[in-house]
C-alpha cells in the first residue's frame, strides 16, 4: 500500500481527471473518505473551528496540528495528507522550516500548506529547497480574516484579480507544487488554473479548478449557522455517511460539483 503522490496529482491535473479533496481530522473519518475514493486529505486548521468551536482559526497551535495529522495518517494509507501550518507558525523562514519539519516528520504530513502569496515566496523557496512540499492558499485567507473584515468573495475588482493570478504564478514559481483557491469569482479561477502547471483546488472558485475542497462537517450538514452558498450538504435524503462521501466523490469528478448556483 503506498500513497498518491504530487506527481500522479499532477498527472491527474494534466490528464483532465478532476482531484476530490476533503478535510478530515481523526483517523476514523479518514478511514472511511479514504474508502470512499476521496484523493487527498487536507488536515485544515479549520479543526480550529469545527473541532473546537472556536470563532476562528487563529488560536490552532502547531501541536494541536500535529496532533491531528498524526490521527489522519494514522486512519489512511493511499491518500495523500496535506497539513495546514497555523497562524504565525510562518512568519519567517526559520520559524516555517522548524514548524513545516515538525508537520511532516512527527506528524506525518506530505506536504503543508500556508496562506498568502507575495509575502511567502522567500519562505516557500526554502522550504522547498529543503525537501519540504507546499501548497499555497490564495483568495479568501481565513487566518486573515480580521484584517480582510469577514469571510467574503475576493477578487472581484480587476486590480485584486490581476494581483491573484501574479501571486498564483509566483508561488508554483517558488516551487509550490499546489494551489488551494477560496471563494473567488470562476472566471477567475478559470484564468489562474490554465496559468499555471500545479494543481489547483478550489473551495467556492468554481467548476474550471483541477479540484475541489470542502470541510467535512459543513459537506455532512454538521457545522452550526448557516451553510456558504458554495458548500453542499451531501447527507441528507437518509444517506449514511459513507454514501454522502461517495456522492461528493462522484459529483466532483463528474463536474457535476459545484454547479452554477454554488459559484460566484
Ligand atoms: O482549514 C481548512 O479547512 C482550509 C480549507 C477551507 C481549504 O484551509
């Protein structure tokens, strides 16, 4: 049994065949995605949230990162695991390496992934100089969701656009070897995911992206308030949850998800 690696996602992103990507913090969940087909588990500090019942992502710590990415790799064997470095575990490189290394040697992580683009591209090349993969997170930056003033659509005006699609390029650049979009328009995402050669992932960027992403509990019908336009509750109609996931599985690699109604 061994794991999906960058390059056969790579491959899928050069073959057309869409990547399904959910989040998943234990080893139980993860036994049961894995089952269900899902491609790559992201271990997102959204657990900050969902797990914990905090107002935002910001107070996850490294160890609790950990913590959980040892639970995922632990629950799976074939899926590829991504770890989301915290709030401020990457304000500067040595910081990065020691927490990245951390992620990917004690947690078990393939690879991590950090927010923002322009500000991390020193960071990135040394991580990647070191062995470590990333992934980058542009769009809708939760751990900047203070200074942003909401969770809301990002790239609309042309200028943010134009900026989104240089910090995409500059990061696979830089050598990420991933990209996760959040919530901006689908014309957009179109444009960056043809303009650069690493998979793309979008969550509420819509249809053209090489993959998709939701957070597990808000896909089960789970997470208090109310659900993103872009999310879909994929447990309902007396589904178990297995089935759920593999509806989910099917709809993205079928294009089928996110339809028009689930974009912006
Ligand atoms: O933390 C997380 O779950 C994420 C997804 C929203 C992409 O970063």
């Amino acid at each position: 049994m061994s794991r999906l690696t960058i390059t056969q996602l790579r491959q899928m992103k050069d073959s057309g065949e869409k990547i399904a990507v959910l989040t998943s913090y234990d080893a139980s969940f993860s036994r049961i995605l894995e089952e269900a087909g899902i491609d790559v588990i992201l271990v997102g500090d959204s657990l900050g949230m969902v797990i914990q019942g905090q107002e935002s992502t910001l107070p996850v710590t490294v160890d609790e990162m950990v913590y959980h990415t040892q639970n995922v790799v632990r629950g799976s064997g074939e899926v590829f695991v991504i770890a989301d470095m915290p709030f401020m575990s990457y304000a500067n490189a040595d910081q990065a390496i020691s927490n990245a290394a951390l992620l990917m040697a004690k947690g078990g992580a393939q690879m991590v992934k950090l927010e923002g683009g322009t500000v991390n591209i020193s960071i990135v090349k040394q991580l990647v100089e070191r062995g470590i993969p990333v992934c980058g997170h542009l769009g809708l930056l939760p751990q900047s969701v203070h200074h942003i003033g909401g969770y809301r659509v990002q790239g609309r005006d042309p200028e943010d656009a134009k900026s989104l699609v240089k910090e995409a390029k500059q990061l696979a650049q830089a050598g990420a070897g991933m990209l996760v979009l959040e919530c901006v328009p689908a014309t957009l995402s179109k444009v960056i995911t043809a303009a650069v050669d690493i998979p793309v992932i979008g969550i509420g960027a819509g249809i053209e992206c090489d993959g998709q992403v939701l957070v597990l509990y808000d896909m089960l019908g789970i997470t208090p308030g109310k659900r993103p336009r872009f999310s879909q509750n994929f447990l309902i109609n007396g589904k178990n949850i297995s089935t759920a996931i593999s509806d989910y599985v099917d709809a993205v690699k079928s294009g089928k998800f996110p339809n028009e109604d689930q974009q912006y």
